[in-house]
C-alpha cells in the first residue's frame, strides 16, 4: 500500500473503525471492469471483520466480479465544513475508511440466512417479530424469474481508515462570518 500523504488524518483505532463500518448506512464497491473502474453504491454490513452485500445473481457488478474478484469498498461519512480565517485552511470534517480485498458469493444457507438477518438488524431493528427464517432465505435465493439474489463477502487483506475530526468551536453554520472567528 502507497503511504498516506496527510499521516496525521490516519486513524488506527480498530475499535472506532468498526463502530463506524457498522452504523453507516452506505458504501461504494469499486471494482474493474477490464480497462474501466466500476464503482457501485450499495448497502451493506460490516460483521465478523468482513463487509457483506446482497443482490440478484446476474447482472454487470456479478460479470465484473466473476473476471476480476478483486475489490476496494469505501466507506464515508462527511460531517460539515471547519472555517478558518485563512482561506486555504478551510476544511471538511469526515471520516473514510477503505478495504481492500476479494469478493466471493456466500454459498451456504447458514451463513446466507444469518447474513441477512443482519441487514434487518441494521436496517430496520425491532421491525419483525422474529428471526429471518432458513425457509424464507431459500426461497429468495433461488426464485425461478431471474430475480434470485445472493450474498457476497468482501474479505479484506487491507484496511486504510482516515479523519478530521469535527471541531465544534470552528465548524461552518449558515449565517456565519469570518468576523465571527476567535482569531480574527
């Protein structure tokens, strides 16, 4: 991996890293597609240390991966802009975090079933009275109209996760004028 060129933005808290891959909502699954990149939103869950996503069987994201499993997914979160009274250090605060490693379909039903049951964790906690069953799971995996979905695993070999953390004194709000700076 190239060395980071803003060092101190790298955040090597693991703990922090997975709080963060687990409440954000979205990623971008960037891929190869022969000469071209290939990148596509998607939701996902960060569990187990691997990142999952789901989606029919077929399509350009399937063919791409089925060439090349290789994969970087990319996680952000960008949270305002921090002023300063010198243009040039005006800033955004975020955090991103980056993984890199090879995507291979989840094949067994087990893990399929708790795969999904995780996305309903996240996405709509409390909303069914009952675990997603084994049953429901086969059946949606393998619907005879072409629509059957499947799970992917991202297994990452690499990690790269940065920050700017917000800064409360200084953050941007409409309204606000550089007279209204500290340091000015």
């Amino acid at each position: 991996m190239r060395p980071m060129i803003h060092a101190q933005r790298n955040c090597e808290d693991s703990e922090k890293i997975d709080v963060f891959l687990t409440k954000t909502r979205t990623g971008l699954l960037g891929l190869a597609d022969g000469p071209q990149p290939y990148v596509v939103p998607l939701n996902y869950v960060w569990w187990n240390k691997h990142i999952y996503f789901h989606g029919l069987s077929s399509g350009r994201k399937i063919s791409v991966i089925q060439q090349n499993n290789n994969a970087c997914f990319t996680v952000f979160e960008e949270y305002g802009t921090v002023t300063d009274p010198v243009p040039a250090k005006t800033d955004t605060a975020y955090m991103s975090v980056m993984l890199f490693g090879i995507v291979e379909k989840v094949d067994q039903l087990d893990d399929s079933t708790a795969v999904l049951q995780q996305f309903l964790n996240k996405y709509v906690p409390g909303y069914y009275d009952r675990p997603l069953s084994k049953a429901h799971v086969d059946k949606y995996r393998s619907s005879l109209d072409q629509q059957a979905v499947s799970v992917y695993r991202l297994r990452p070999h690499a990690i790269t996760a940065k920050e700017n953390p917000i800064d409360e004194q200084n953050m941007y709000y409409s309204g606000r004028s550089v007279s209204d700076c500290p340091a000015h």
